[in-house]
C-alpha cells in the first residue's frame, strides 16, 4: 500500500509543480515567440534553441514539449495575424512574474539565448527584451545584455 501512496503522492506533486509553473511556461513561449519573430521570420537555429531550453530548464521539463511548442505556435501565429494585439496580449502574460524575479530573469535567458541563436542578435531583439524587462521591472543589464 505505501508504494501506491507514494506514486499517487509523486503524481499530485508533479501536477501541483504544473499547476504552479503555468504562467511562467506561457509567459516564456509567449516572450520566446515575439522575440524570435521580431525580425521578420522565425528560423530553424530559434526553435532548436526553444527546444534546449525546454530540456534544460527544470521549470520547463515537467510539461510535454509538445504542449509547450504548441503555445509557442500559437502566440507566433497570432503575432503574424495581429502583431498589436498579440504583442499587448504577451506583454500581459510576461508582466504576471514581474513578483517572481527568479522567473523573470530565466525568461529574460530564454529570450536572448534564442536571439543569440542564428548568430545575428539585431537591435530589434534587443530592444524587444529591453521592453520585456520594462514589463517585468527587470534592469536589463543585470540580464547580460
């Protein structure tokens, strides 16, 4: 019976860790998603870095990669439908861990890995994270920019 237990407490505290991490996984697609299209196309080096952060960062590991590129697609696409509804829409999403500063700085490292990934980081990426730390009450240099 104890092992029962234990894999039914296991399983609840994965989902609760879920639960809890929601926000900050929407906020980094949402985030990773405008700053990939910023400069016009989306190329293969941004989504091979999207798919090192989600293995890399123990926040992200605990959702289906899937769901996660799933949320990616789905705010690039409206970026490119409604680029002015779908950027006040992500910045609405990111500014939610402007109090969980371990969260925002992370984003902030996911996005600037991903403009930093085809080796041309422009000053319209970086003006992007700029505007991501503003809405987060980041200081953009203690992100590394």
């Amino acid at each position: 019976m104890s092992g029962f237990f234990q894999q039914a407490r296991t399983a609840l505290s994965q989902e609760l860790q879920k639960f809890r991490n929601r926000s900050f996984l929407e906020a980094t697609m949402a985030a990773s998603a405008l700053v990939a299209s910023v400069d016009g196309e989306i190329n293969i080096a941004e989504l091979s870095m999207l798919d090192q952060a989600l293995e890399a960062i123990n926040e992200l590991k605990i959702y289906d990669p899937h769901v996660a590129i799933d949320l990616y697609r789905e705010h690039a696409e409206a970026l490119t439908a409604d680029p002015g509804a779908a950027r006040e829409k992500i910045l609405r999403l990111v500014r939610k861990l402007s109090d969980d500063k371990h969260a925002a700085r992370l984003l902030i490292k996911v996005c600037v890995a991903i403009g930093k990934s085809d080796d041309d980081f422009t000053e319209s990426e970086k003006a992007t994270i700029d505007q991501l730390c503003a809405n987060m009450g980041l200081d953009p240099a203690e992100t590394g920019l």
